[in-house]
C-alpha cells in the first residue's frame, strides 16, 4: 500500500480522490485551509499555502502528491486588476511550489512517485473572460513539463486538464438548472463533469499502471477541447 498527500482533499474532486484511494487501503493525507474536515480514513491537517513558511506532517515516503487547490473567477480582461492575476498566480502555481518542495525529500524516498497537478480546459482552449484561470493554469502546466523533465525517471509529473465540474468551487455556474443544462450542451458529451471523473483520472496517474507516462497535461473535458459536434 502506498502514502499519498492530497493538498485539497476536503471538498470537491481532492475529497473524491481522497476517499477512492482510502477505500484501496492506501494511508492519504490530507489538507484543508478554512474549514477543518475529519474523515476516518483520512489524516487531515490545516494548511494554507499562501503563507510564507508552510508546514506539512509528511511520513518519510510518499508515493504520490496531488494538488487540487484553485479558483474561478470569470472576468473581463480590463477588470481584473495586477495584484488579481498575482493572488491567482501565488494560489495555483506557487502554493504548489511550495507543497512540492516540502514533500520532494518524501517524493525521492519511493521506487516510483507521481506528481499530479490541476489545470484547465480554458489553457488550451481560448475562452473569453478566462484570462486569469489561464494564465495561473497555464504557468502550472509549464510546471508540469519542466519538474517531469528534472524528477525523471524516479518522480513522474503529469496534469490534468478538467472542463466545467460539479464542486463547490464551480457553484457559482451551475447554480441554477438552466446553468446546469446550458454547461452540459457546451460539451459533446452532454454533461457537466463528476469529481469521480477527474479523481479516476488522478488516480490512474497515481498508479502504477500509468508508470510510461510524464510529462502530460492529460484533457479530462466532455471532449471540449478537440471536439465540434454542432
């Protein structure tokens, strides 16, 4: 059985993943920032990957570290300010910076670890009023490609690339049915994503079973990203 860290794992598709890979018998840690979350299976511990210094109770090997945290703001260009695009930037690139650091001595003590990140459908698919998801995302994907490159072959990275998904952090856009129904028919799928959707993806790269793969951004999307069907 392996240890696996979970920055994220009290809502959403980190809890998702959290509670897949605790169910294999794995030992997950997981973090959560303003709302404390407990969990049997889980061994969650406060964290805030904004401060400066931040400090993670880590076993001396880690099979895996998964990064979930992000946000959502859809706005039009000239109305996000500069300090907007550097607190998106200092939560989804260098927070995992951060996390990355701490756990790399954990990471080297495993036969095999894998590095999975968040991204977004918006980096590769221009879409108006996503520049600053895109532009964070689009610098952790960057991440992903150049740590796959250095940790080869012992730390394999790779990133996934989600469409619009049923969490709380997506609330504000499917709040309503016609919300729901009007995301759904964005994608030739016809659905909005699940957490399991994303958490069977992370958990696939997780595994050994994705042992020839790094140094991917990986689209988990409905097929919006390479698809027209109308």
């Amino acid at each position: 059985m392996a240890n696996y860290l979970i920055v994220g794992a009290s809502s959403g598709i980190g809890f998702q993943l959290a509670i897949q890979l605790s169910e294999q018998g794995h030992t997950v840690y997981g973090t959560y920032c303003d709302h404390a979350a407990t969990h049997v299976n889980i061994r969650f511990q406060q964290l805030d990957v904004l401060k400066d210094d931040i400090v993670l109770e880590l076993p001396d090997k880690l099979d895996g570290v998964v990064y979930c945290p992000g946000s959502i703001q859809l706005k039009p260009f000239n109305r996000i300010s500069p300090s907007d695009f550097s607190k998106d930037h200092a939560l989804n690139v260098v927070g995992a910076v951060k996390v990355l650091q701490k756990a790399l001595p954990a990471l080297k003590n495993s036969e095999q670890a894998s590095v999975v990140l968040i991204s977004t459908v918006a980096v590769q698919t221009g879409l108006a009023f996503h520049s600053l998801v895109s532009s964070s995302k689009g610098a952790l994907e960057g991440l992903t490609r150049a740590l796959a490159a250095e940790w080869a072959p012992r730390i394999r990275v790779n990133c996934i690339a989600p469409s619009l998904t049923n969490t709380p952090l997506a609330e504000a856009l499917l709040n309503t049915p016609e919300k729901t129904e009007a995301g759904a028919a964005r994608h030739p799928l016809k659905r909005i994503g699940k957490p399991e959707d994303i958490a069977n993806c992370c958990e696939f790269l997780l595994s050994p079973a994705s042992g020839w793969i790094t140094g991917q951004v990986m689209a988990v999307d409905g097929g919006m990203s390479a698809l027209r069907t109308s």
